[in-house]
C-alpha cells in the first residue's frame, strides 16, 4: 500500500507554513490516518519523507507504522 504526506496549515494559512504533516493512504489522499480530512489543495510529499526530520501526526505516524513493513529482514516470523 502506498502513502502520501499531506499539509496542515495553521491559522495564517500556506503563507505560514506547515504546521503538521499527516499521512493519507495513495487511493483516499482527503482522509488522514488519524481521520482528519484534508482539503485537495494542500502541499502533498512523498512517504518517503516520513521520519526525516518534518513534524508529523503522531497519530498518523502510528498508524502508518502498522500498515508499513519496517526492518521486514529483521524479523523472522514476518
């Protein structure tokens, strides 16, 4: 399954900058992880960027740690 990353903006909008990242399935990218609804013209991202440094849901993060295979090698009864 695949994931994006999508902006939350504060109260100034996207002049004020990303205020939190949430993930969204590929498929559904209006509704986060954590059930927030995203409107279509935010800023989206790569899940790939996930962990590297951008303050992100910790919600989101949770759930999108569930639905992803880390470390898959690291685990033999995966």
């Amino acid at each position: 399954m695949s994931h994006q990353l999508r902006a939350e903006y504060g109260p100034q909008g996207a002049a004020g900058g990303v205020k939190v990242w949430h993930v969204v399935r590929e498929g559904d990218p209006a509704a986060a992880l954590c059930g927030r609804t995203m409107p279509a013209e935010v800023e989206t991202r790569s899940e790939q960027e996930w962990g590297t440094g951008l303050r992100c849901c910790q919600q989101c993060g949770s759930l999108y740690m569930h639905e992803v295979p880390h470390m898959q090698g690291s685990h033999p009864y995966s």
